[in-house]
C-alpha cells in the first residue's frame, strides 16, 4: 500500500513491453532443434509513464490505438506486470476490462454474478444482500437465468456493469466496454458512475468517446506512443487531442489526394492558394470565377493560425468573361462535422448587389476573429442576380485558432463577464 492515504493510484516510471516472436516453436523439442527461430522483436508499449490519482477522481485515458491505455489499465488490475516502474492501487478494485472476462459461458446469469461479485472480493452474504440490485439494473429479469452463451453482446456488457458497480470498490476500471449496448443504457451507465463518483469513487476509463469522457472525468491523460503527452482539463486535453487526430489525418490526405484537388471540369484547385486544403471541392459554372485566394494577419502575411481576437483579412481575386454581371460574394466558417459557425454575404436581401469588371479583388476584414481555439474550414463562393451558382469552393483551407483560454469551449465566444451578488 502507498503511504500517502490520499492516494488512490500511483503509477511510477512503468514501463512495459512484449515479447514478439516471429516463429517460436510450441514444444521443447521445437525450441532445442530449432532454436535460431526463437528470434523476437522487443516492443515497448510503455516508456516510463508516471501519475497519481486522488481518491474520488475520475481520469480518463485517451490516445490512439496502441499507445498503451488499455495496457495501463491492464497493470492497474494487476493482470499485467511491468517490465520497470511500480504501480501501486489502494483499496478493492472493480474493473471492466473485457467483455464477458470472469464470465462462464455455461453457467446461467445468476450463476456468473455470484462467480464475478467473488473475484472482485465480495463474499456469499454480501452478494444475496445485493443481487436483486444488480439483476435489476441490468434489466435482465427475463434472461438472468439462461445461460450467458445465449446472451448478446449487448447482455454481456449489462450484467458485466451490473456487477462491477455494485461491488462497493474504492476504484473503478473501465476500458471502453461502454462502446458496447443502445443509448438508454449507456447513459443510465454514465448517470450512475456520476453517483459512485460522488460517493467517492475513484474511477480510470478509456474510450474514444471524448463526450463520454467529458461528461465525467476530472481530468484527461493523454498518452502517446508510450509516453504522456498532456495531463489535464478534460476539454483542453481533448481539444488538443483531436487537433493532432486531425493535422495527421490531413497530412496522409494530402499525400493520397494530390491528383484530385480538381475541379468538377477537371481542372486543378491548386491555382488558388498554395495552401489548398487536401479536401477542397470545388464546382459551379465559371462565367465568374475566383483566380486567387489569400487569408492575411494583421502585418498583411499569409497566415492560417490565429489567436482569438486576431484580426484577419481574406483577399479573393476575381475574373469573368460576362459582361459586367451582378453578383453576390460570400464566405463561411465550418467545422468538420458541417457545423457552420459564421457566415457573411456581400451584400444583404434587397441591397444592390456589386457589378464586376473583368477582373478584380473583394477584401473582407474580419476586425476581430471571435472563433475559440480549434479548426475551422473555410468556404467561398459568387452566386448570380438569380441566384446562379458561378463558384463554390468548399473546405478551400483550413485555419487553426489557437488557445487562449480555458473557461469557454464550443465554436465562438461573446463579450461577456461573471458577477456574484
């Protein structure tokens, strides 16, 4: 047990790796006559990852496949041991880990309550007294005396949950089984792991549900390619978290989608800007059509990270073979789910809508860019009088806002304070 009693968990310059072999003989004989193929690969999981969690907090875990969350979590139930390091956990333990773990396939529910309640400590008396608990929440009366062979995955994870909440563990281990079963009963899951937190709980989840995660840890650790990268505010955490998922995503995109930055006549989108986004689409008849795109700072530099605040000026350059057309200009800001965030017309309902010249420049100065930290897509687009699509260029590139603060989170912030009376 660790000396310091506000402790729940103390993880200290672990390390894990594995051993894989890449043709290792099954038998002794094996092993002896053949013994140059016992050759393995050493792969770290873990590189001396170190943290403490107090008693009653609930930390999440989030990192891509393979960077060690559910290997941690699997040393704090002490199924693994790690190579190096130390990983020491006060109090009873209750851990969700893999679907259906400790469960016997045929044996009924009720039987593989009694066998899963005692592994996590519980004794005969203390499981009667809370079985019909456990039975109910698992919404599983009409089934809980089948055997759990017969169940679905979805049952699997019911009576799993059922019983390792009801425990009464100092600490609860969670690894992304709640993936798994429909809405109603995931967030009755998350309702009640919200009250076992409160009573004082100490709960580690993984998931890649970052709402999930939000909607109930404390705190976020961030692991990457056994190491961690950020420990902290559970949004903050996150937001950087998806930043990285996402500037990667682009980077492989664009090496795949070089040759298919065209328009929907064939023609390169790359003309526009040097910093077209891999994911541009672009359509719409041309008779007016942009020949240039650039998004400026303050000091008048090509720029496509900004503060809140900033102010940014968009330069889009012009050409068309009509003669002298009315037209309306326009721009958005988008996130990635299609969630639009602002946009701006040149001109409103009703208003003259401006005449092009052959060839020109519309300059749109944002005074103050009021985007919270993320990243955003921009849009542009020339419609005619009557509504004539000439161009649209979709996702034409993406701009990133930097952190500023960490008490507002979604797309956008207002001039605001906080008064108490």
């Amino acid at each position: 047990m660790d000396t310091n009693t506000d402790l729940a968990i103390r993880v200290t310059n672990v390390e894990k790796f594995f051993k894989v072999y890449m043709d290792k003989g099954n038998m002794l004989k094996e092993r002896v006559i053949f013994a140059k193929r016992n050759k393995y690969e050493k792969r770290q999981i873990l590189n001396g990852i170190s943290f403490d969690v107090p008693k009653g907090q609930a930390v999440g875990l989030i990192g891509r496949n393979g960077c060690g969350k559910s290997t941690t979590l699997k040393m704090l139930t002490k199924i693994l041991k790690p190579n190096a390091g130390e990983v020491v956990v006060n109090g009873r333990v209750s851990s969700l880990i893999e679907l259906g773990a400790g469960f016997h396939p045929d044996m009924s529910g009720r039987e593989n309550i009694y066998i899963n309640a005692t592994i996590f400590g519980l004794d005969k008396e203390e499981i009667d007294k809370r079985i019909d608990d456990i039975i109910q929440f698992s919404e599983l009366e009409e089934f809980i005396d089948n055997p759990v062979r017969t169940y679905s995955s979805g049952m699997y994870m019911r009576l799993a949950f059922a019983v390792a909440i009801n425990v009464n563990a100092d600490v609860l281990l969670i690894d992304e089984i709640l993936a798994v079963g429909d809405v109603s009963f995931q967030k009755k899951c998350f309702e009640r792991l919200k009250e076992i937190k409160e009573e004082g709980t100490t709960i580690v989840i993984v998931s890649h549900s970052m709402d999930q995660l939000y909607s109930i840890c404390d705190r976020l650790i961030w692991i990457e390619k056994g190491k961690i990268v950020e420990d902290g505010e559970p949004k903050l955490i996150g937001m950087h978290y998806l930043d990285s998922m996402e500037d990667d995503r682009i980077a492989r995109l664009a090496e795949e989608s070089k040759e298919k930055l065209v328009d929907d006549r064939g023609k390169s989108i790359l003309e526009l800007t040097d910093n077209v986004h891999p994911e541009a689409r672009r359509d719409g008849t041309h008779e007016a059509k942009f020949t240039e795109v650039t998004l400026l700072n303050e000091a008048g530099e090509p720029c496509q990270i900004f503060n809140t605040g900033d102010k940014a000026v968009l330069k889009l350059r012009y050409q068309t073979d009509l003669d002298h057309p009315k037209v309306n200009f326009n721009m958005d800001f988008v996130k990635d789910n299609w969630q639009y965030c602002y946009g701006s017309c040149f001109t409103k309902p009703g208003d003259a809508l401006p005449v092009l010249e052959q060839q020109g420049e519309v300059v749109f100065t944002i005074d103050k860019l009021m985007l919270l930290p993320g990243k955003y897509y921009l849009d542009i687009g020339i419609n005619g009088e009557n509504g004539e699509l000439y161009d649209n260029v979709r996702n034409i590139m993406q701009i990133t806002i930097r952190d500023y603060v960490h008490n507002e989170f979604g797309p956008c912030t207002f001039s605001h304070h906080w008064e108490m009376n």
